[in-house]
C-alpha cells in the first residue's frame, strides 16, 4: 500500500476572549485562549487541522515554542516522508507535547479526507453521542455557582469540582452545588495533587458521602506507594491525569495499580499515542475518560471525535468552549441534556474569516 506524504505544515497563533478566568492547581491561570492552529498538507492536498494549546506552568510550552519548535524541528523531520513514518519521525524530538500532539491529530484528520472517509470511521468512533462534563475552576463561591448554574442552562449534567486546597470551604461549595443543582447534576472532584497522603483516604471518604463520583489526582504524583495505596483503600475511584502524561508514564501507573479511570488529553498525546494509551487501560480493566486541555471548538471537535471510540465510558470534559466569547469554527457546538452528537463534532470546520480575526503573532 503505498501512502501519501507529507507536503507542509503551518501554524497559526490564535486569541479567543473568555468569560472570566479558570484558575486550577498552584499556578495555573488562563483568562484567555492563546492557541496554535496547526496544519498538515498531503501530497495528494488533502488538509487535517489541529489545535495546540501552550500550558507554561504545566509542560513548559507556549506558542512562540509550538511554532518555533514545529518550524525548526519537527516540519523538517516530517516533509516529504510518508504518513505512516510519522509518529517514528515525532518521537526523535523529546517533550513537545502540545506541538508534536496537533501535528499527530492534523495528519490523522488529512489522512482521513485524503481516504474520503470521516475522522470517525478512520479512528473506529462509534458511539453517536458522547456524555460530557465541566470544569468548574477556583473562585469565589458565589462566581462559581453563578458559573455552575450558567453551564447547566447551557445542557452540562455533570461538573468537576476543585478540591484539596481548602477543604472546608471546598465541601461548603460542593454542598452549595448540590442544593443549588439538584440530583439531576453529578459532581466529581479534581484535587490536583494537593491533598496529603495522612488525610487523603479520610476525604475522599467524605466525598464518597456527599455522592461524587470520583475524585482526579489526590496525591502528588512523586508519592507512588502511597498513590497506590489510597486506590488500594478504594475510599473513591481515582482519576489519573498528572500522572499519565505518556504512553511511558501509563505503563509506570499500571505497574503501580495507582488509579482506577484514564483521562486521555489528545492535545498531549495525540490520536496515535492516545489509541495505545486507550488500548492498555482497556486491556487492563480499567476506565477511560477523554479530558479538556481548555480547547477551543475545533480542539473539542477533535476531543469529541476521539471520545466516542469504544470503551471510553465515563463522561469526557468536551464543554469549555463555554466559556469562549468568540471562536474560530463554522458552526457553534451545543449540548443537549448532558450530551454532545459526535454528528454535530464531525461537521464543525475552520471559518476562514474568524480564524483571521482572531489571529495573533507568536
């Protein structure tokens, strides 16, 4: 079978204005979206479209790196070598998460049009429609519940709280949420890494009573055995995301038995590393969600599209372009009583026009 290749790849910074600003972890703050569109051209002129998202405080990335990086680096490994040499071609350059993921995710979306077949026949996504979850950053509490009770008007049916930094006023929130929104609203915890290994099983206990789902990084991830222990307590199944940013860090975890639910961020992994990734937690028994890395509409597109694979079966953080005032897509997405149709994340494409007004330099 002979193969396309690989005929360009551009970039394009982008800037998306939010509605307010999501606070998460330590040192995290994003009060706006300031991405990379990336784009990969065949030989045969099929073109695929991908976004990657800088996250200074958490891989080091930003987009005058992505760009600089792709233009340098990875366009020069890649151009004139067939698709399937790809991911080998990728891995020669260490880190980069963001930059070598949308390049990954881009070629997959042109390999596919270049088959003339959707993305979602090219990966196997099967399932129609793809439940979805919110994240609800740090604030005060009266900005997080206006903010809670925005996104369920908007279709949201479960949230992700922000536990672990002060944890009174975190179950006065998480009671809040819940008198606020009913039973008709599920609620999971993300601690990002903040509780201690004495405390930790007490609270996840107490969440377990308050009736959330399930609570993401608990502990440091450098805290192993003792990561391992808590899932072994089962006082709450436990999220990996920190702790998973590889296919390399899966194995690790797996090894360790530190977690009960796999959240895959395609924008880090891309779709090839994601695929491995989703087929070893699979393997193993294990759950799988697909998480936000705060994507515009056409990352959630691409998120979405990847969700709906079989076995990934708890909800996926597909909703942030909630929080978008503009955006770079043909087609605004919506949410339906907690669900997103893949049907509606297969036909969204890039405007040319709002991509333009919304361009930036590097």
């Amino acid at each position: 079978m002979t193969h396309p290749t690989i005929a360009r790849i551009a970039t394009q910074p982008f800037r998306l204005p939010m509605y307010g600003t999501l606070q998460w972890g330590k040192h995290s703050r994003l009060a706006e979206a300031r991405h990379v569109l990336v784009t990969v051209e065949l030989n045969d002129g099929a073109v695929g479209h991908a976004e990657a998202p800088p996250r200074p405080t958490i891989y080091g990335e930003t987009t005058g790196s992505i760009c600089h990086v792709i233009a340098t680096e990875l366009a020069p490994r890649l151009l004139g070598h067939a698709v399937d040499q790809a991911a080998a071609k990728l891995a020669e350059v260490r880190n980069n998460p963001a930059a070598k993921g949308a390049i990954d995710m881009a070629l997959h979306a042109a390999l596919a049009v270049s088959r003339g077949i959707t993305l979602a026949e090219h990966l196997g996504a099967t399932q129609e429609r793809l439940r979805v979850s919110y994240i609800l950053g740090i604030g005060d509490r009266e900005t997080v519940l206006a903010e809670a009770e925005s996104v369920v008007k908007a279709g949201v049916r479960v949230l992700k709280v922000k536990v672990g930094r002060e944890w009174d006023e975190d179950l006065a929130r998480i009671a809040d949420l819940q008198a606020l929104l009913g039973p008709a609203v599920a609620l999971y915890a993300d601690a990002n890494e903040c509780m201690e290994p004495a405390t930790a099983a007490a609270r996840l206990a107490i969440l377990r009573e308050r009736g959330l789902l399930y609570c993401e990084e608990p502990l440091p991830v450098e805290f192993i055995r003792e990561r391992a222990a808590l899932r072994a307590a089962q006082a709450l199944p436990i999220i990996a995301d920190d702790s998973t940013f590889t296919l390399r860090d899966l194995h690790r975890e797996l090894e360790m038995a530190t977690f009960d639910i796999l959240n895959i961020k395609t924008p880090r992994t891309g779709y090839t590393e994601s695929l491995q990734m989703l087929e070893r937690a699979r393997t193993a028994g294990l759950g799988v969600m697909i998480g936000s890395q705060a994507g515009s509409g056409i990352g959630t597109a691409l998120a979405a599209i990847f969700a709906a694979l079989p076995g990934i079966d708890h909800p996926s953080e597909l909703s942030f372009f909630l929080k978008l005032k503009e955006d770079i897509i043909d087609r605004p997405l919506s949410l339906q009583d907690g669900w997103l149709q893949l049907a509606d994340a297969l036909a969204v494409r890039i405007d040319p026009v709002l991509l333009q007004a919304a361009a930036v330099e590097a």
